[in-house]
C-alpha cells in the first residue's frame, strides 16, 4: 500500500482499497461466502443471509455483478428463474474469505 499515483478508477490509491470498495459492506462478503458452495437462487440467498431486505440484496448482487464477480443467469421464465453464482474472478476470492474466516476463529476465541 504506497503512497502512489491514484489509479482511474473512483481516486483508489492502493489495490486493498479497490478490494474493499469490490468487496466491503455487510453484505458482500456473506453474498460472496454462500455461492463459494455453489450456484443459489434469490430467495436461497435470502434465507441464508437472514435479516437481508430483497431490495438491499438486490443491490449488492447487481454491484457484486457490475464488478465481474458474480454472474446472473435468467431462465427467462414464469415464475421467474434467477440463478447467481461466481465468475471465475469471484471464484479467486475464496483464499481471501478463507483467510479472513481463519482470521476470525482466532478473534472469537481470544474473548
């Protein structure tokens, strides 16, 4: 994390900061945490994350997706059929969320 020139993008100054605007907020890491299991439908999502507005994680998909990390497929169905999962790029974010997982277990057993 250097003191650098900013990238392009939003004034970033540092590859940790791109990770956090990608990835950071409540919900993103949990979205991203439930389809390292594998592709999910909205209301799978939904359940899993517990406490989620549809309109919130509607957003956080649609941005996760904007990003490239995670992929929609509409089966274009009545009722309507939504699957989400990890692109490729999402998929490379498995060893951060198990870091921080790990990271995790060391905090809770430290209180």
């Amino acid at each position: 994390m250097g003191a650098g020139a900013k990238s392009k993008q939003k004034g970033v100054a540092c590859p940790v900061e791109t990770t956090l605007r990608v990835i950071g907020g409540r919900w993103k890491v949990l979205i991203i945490h439930f389809l390292l299991t594998g592709t999910m439908r909205f209301g799978e999502l939904t359940r899993s994350l517990g406490g989620i507005s549809a309109r919130t994680l509607s957003k956080q998909l649609r941005e996760l997706e904007a990003d490239g990390v995670v992929a929609r497929k509409d089966f274009g169905e009545i009722p309507p059929k939504v699957e989400y999962s990890l692109t490729p790029l999402g998929k490379t974010l498995e060893p951060v969320l198990r870091s921080m997982e790990a990271w995790g277990v060391v905090v809770e057993r430290r209180r």
